[in-house]
C-alpha cells in the first residue's frame, strides 16, 4: 500500500490505466478506523481478498473489470456492505461510514 496523502491514498508508482483500483477509507463519526478488515467479494459473494485498514483508516484492491462487495468489519461495529464498481483505468473511490 502506498502512503496516505491528505485527500487519500497516493498512486504514485500505480500505473492506473492498467489497473482497476477499488480504494478509500473506514470512518466512524468522521474519523478514521485503523485496524479495521475489508473483505473483496465477488458478485456471487465468494470471499476474494481481504486487507486491514491501515492508521489512517485507508485500503486498496486491485480488481477485476466488474461489480464487487466490500464488506468491512471492525471492533464494535456492524458488519457494512458496500457496492463497488471496478474498471480498468479508473480509481473507485469508497468511503465507508460504521
């Protein structure tokens, strides 16, 4: 993961015309969660890939062209599921509120 930057993750050293980037940030009352999980689900809900978030409440998949779930789980929080489209060429920017 690269470095958090204040308007989220840098994609510096991401070639984003190759890749499908599903990224963005856990928050709960407007700040950040750390140490959060999102899990990449694919449209049938099969369990792909799963990352913790990091101090600044931010992930990143590289995906697959289609639709996906990202459901995350955190301490003493509902699991949330969010919807997602991934492209080539584009950065899906998500945040999620627990």
């Amino acid at each position: 993961m690269c470095g958090a930057t204040a308007g989220g993750l840098s994609l510096d050293g991401v070639d984003v015309a190759k890749e499908a980037v599903v990224q963005g940030q856990v928050v709960r009352d407007g700040e950040p969660v750390p140490n959060a999980y999102v899990r990449l689900l694919d449209r049938t809900g099969e369990f792909t890939a799963e990352v913790p978030t990091s101090a600044t409440g931010h992930f990143r998949f590289f995906a697959a062209n289609g639709e996906w779930t990202l459901r995350t789980l955190a301490p003493r929080a509902e699991t949330v599921d969010r919807r997602v489209s991934a492209a080539v060429g584009t950065v899906s920017e998500v945040t999620i509120a627990l």
